[in-house]
C-alpha cells in the first residue's frame, strides 16, 4: 500500500485527497504555487512544498517540480487530482521513470484516449455504439465537405485533443464549414498545442449521460451507474446528479456492459469515465476522461463507495474492496458546481448543513481566490430518497450557503434548481441558452 503520497493538485479536490488519505493512514505532502501558500490544503497536509511561482505554467504543470518535490519529500506516489496534468501521459511516464506510482492509467491509456480519434476507433472495435462521425482526422475543407456531406447537417467540428469545449464548433450549413474549421483549429492549437480535428454528427438538444468506473490490476472491474451532466454552459458542467431522470434499469444495464467493455480492454487502471450523449433511447459513446471527475460525489453518495480510497487501493496493486455484485444503487444525490465570477478575499463564509448535505471546497473566511487557476471553489452535493427530495434538499442548501467578498454563479444555480424544466427533468444540453440566455425563466 503507498504510504506517502504528492498531491499535485490544489482546491476543493487536494482536500477531498488529503482527507481520504488520512482515513487511509496515509502521509500526503501538497504541491503548491506562491499563490496557494496560506490554502487550506496547505494548512491541511502533512507537509507542503511550493513548487513553483503563481502562473500555472511554472508551478502546477512544472513537471520537473512536482515529481522532484515527491523524490525529496520521499513519497511512493503522485496523485494529480484534476485538470493540470490529471490526463498527461507525459507526466504518467516522468512518475514512473523516477520510481514513484502515478494514481491513475498507464501512459499509453492516457495517450490513447487522449486521442478522441483513436478513442472513438477504438469504442468501435470492441463494439459500442460510436456517435457517427468522420472516419479520422479531416486534413483539409474538401475532406470536411466530403465527411460532412456523408454525416448530414448539422455536424459539430472537434479537437482530437481536445476537451473544456475548446476547439468545438457547430455547423449548420456548408457554406460555414471552412471558415470554422480554421477558427476551431487555431483554437485547438493554442490550447492543445495539437490542431487536428474530425467530425460528428450533431445531435440536437441531447442528454449527456456518463459511467463511473473503477478498475484495479488484478482484472476487477465494477460500474457504478450513471450520471447525468446534462445541464451545461459553453460545454462546462454545471450540474451533476445520480442517478439519471431518463436512463431507465434496462439502459443502464446496457451502458454499464459497455463501459466495462471498453475499458477492460484497454486495459484501464483507476477511476475513469465513460461519457454518452443519450438521445431518443438510446446511447453512443463520445469520449473517456482517464482521471477522476469533478461530479464523482455523486456517485459515492448513492453507492457509498470512496472512489479516491479505491484510486489509491487500485494503484497500489491491491483489489478493489468491492466487485460489481457489490455494487447497490440506493437514493438520489445531485451536486452544483459554485464558481467563482471574480477573484479576491473572502470576507464571509458559511456552509450549508443538515441531513443529506455535504460541502467539498476549500474556502474560508479570510482565505483568497486566486484568479490564476480554474474558478470552481466549491461543490454542493445533497442526497434524498428520490429526484423530488434530493431537489427540495439542494434549493434550502443553496440559499443556506453565504460567500461574501467574491462574486460566484450561486444566484444562477438557484434559478436553475427552481425551474419548472429541470424538477420535470424535461431537458437537454441547450436547457441553459433555452431557459436563461433566452429570457424564458
């Protein structure tokens, strides 16, 4: 079992690693920049290591930092949360390569399904159902017109690298199609340094419906049920919940066979997820993010399952303490993702509480929201019996939680909670532009 374990990763998701590995009896050293020294995950780890000046660039994705920091902390692992180098398999290979275990797939997995056009061949082959699109990477307009014309408008242009809605275009109609790809492509460069691009065929206001997995090296592998990120804005996810309105038990039985397929065939270690766009019934696959995702206390809470603790178990070289009999669905758990709007000090601070309520954030008063990093400082996750309770649950949560000093989306998540659409859960990915951007709620 490791012992000690790098955390190189900062915010809400540090803490949640940082707890769990407590419970675990294990020591955790935190990696952080000049701009996270007085952080909670700082205050709260068994050591800390700066690693780095504030930008990202030269703290948290500063490879040669994070895995010497780990050497002279005298850590057995590195666990690199999410975003910055959670799905790097050039980081994966520099862990390995100084002695240290990497929480998360082996390099090639990575570098495989960071490859949304070898991740979408490879779905195929070992037979799940792949949302149509272009056969590989389109090269030129001619190609894109041809791809195109063979999917049917409209089709929606994407990064093979990509991932964030970066490098993702919708196009309706073929006049658009060169200039966007040139658009879409520069985007994909700057931010992947990587511009291809293929295509799929776009499909209109669907759901986006994903499975956890949990797999370790011994050949165990288990699914626990789906979540539904439906609720989105510019392609980020706003809101979570488990499990889905509209996937019913003979669905899910067909959607977790297909996960499981397809990453034990890949040989997968770790927590990954399966993502689907679910419409008219039925699944396809788009895409597999080899990393833990922000929304998995979702998933812990209706099967009451750590998923870290069997990250780290996986990749220690220890079976997972569960198999997929194991495995009980039980309630509704849903979780709104609080975003900063603007960076500063936080003068007030007071979390939710109460039956079926829990905060994972790292915020406090007095603390400081940098504004380098991504904007999310907090997840409110609740639970219920069914959707109606769990819903009922999140509105008195929301309005009980108080951030002072800083501007956030917690006004926004209230008016969504407490639309009409969504306590139906009669909606799509365009619920957002269809009910607020377009002044319909």
């Amino acid at each position: 079992m490791i012992r000690s374990l790098l955390i190189a990763n900062r915010g809400e998701i540090a803490v949640r690693i940082i707890r769990t590995c407590r419970e675990m009896g294990i020591r955790t050293v935190i990696a952080f920049s000049e701009a996270d020294r007085g952080s909670l995950p700082v205050r709260m780890a068994d050591r800390a290591v700066c690693v780095g000046p504030a930008p990202a660039r030269d703290s948290y994705l500063n490879v040669r930092n994070l895995v010497t920091a780990a050497v002279l902390s005298g850590c057995d692992a590195i666990h690199p949360g999410v975003g910055f180098l959670a799905e790097n398999a050039g980081f994966a290979r520099e862990v390995h390569e100084a002695g240290l275990v990497f929480v998360g797939p082996d390099p090639e997995v990575i570098e495989l399904l960071g490859d949304k056009i070898r991740a979408r061949q490879s779905a195929a082959e070992l037979g799940l159902p792949v949302i149509p699109g272009s056969p590989g990477a389109v090269t030129d307009s001619r190609a894109a017109l041809e791809a195109a014309g063979e999917l049917g408008y409209p089709v929606i242009v994407k990064a093979a690298a990509g991932g964030g809605g970066k490098g993702m275009r919708i196009v309706r109609d073929p006049s658009e199609l060169a200039d966007v790809l040139k658009i879409a492509s520069h985007e994909a460069e700057q931010a992947f340094a990587d511009g291809t691009l293929y295509l799929e065929r776009y499909f209109e206001n669907p759901r986006h419906v994903e499975v956890q997995i949990l797999a370790d090296r011994r050949g165990g592998i288990v699914h626990l049920g789906e979540r539904d990120c439906t609720v989105q804005q510019n392609h980020q996810k706003l809101v979570e919940e488990s499990p889905s309105p509209v996937v019913t038990p003979e669905m899910r039985s067909r959607m977790g066979e297909d996960a499981v397929r397809l990453l034990r065939g890949l040989g997968y270690t770790g927590a990954g997820t399966v993502e689907f766009l679910v419409k008219d019934g039925r699944h396809s696959f788009m895409e597999v993010n080899a990393r833990v995702q922000v929304e998995h206390p979702v998933s812990e809470m209706v099967t009451g399952i750590d998923i870290i603790r069997q990250q780290i178990v996986a990749a220690s070289g220890d079976a997972l303490e569960m198999n997929q009999a194991g495995v009980r669905l039980g309630g509704w758990a849903m979780e709104c993702r609080i975003n900063a709007r603007s960076a500063g000090r936080v003068t007030e601070f007071i979390a939710p509480g109460g039956f079926g309520v829990r905060l994972d954030t790292y915020l406090h008063a007095g603390c400081t929201v940098p504004p380098y990093y991504d904007h999310l400082v907090a997840k409110l996750i609740v639970t219920g019996t069914d959707r109606a309770e769990a819903i009922a649950r999140m509105r008195r949560a929301l309005d009980e939680l108080v951030i002072g000093g800083i501007a956030t989306n917690l006004p926004m998540q209230r008016r969504i909670v407490a639309h009409p659409a969504f306590r139906k859960g009669a909606y799509g990915t365009d619920f957002i532009a269809e009910a607020f951007e377009e002044g319909t709620a």
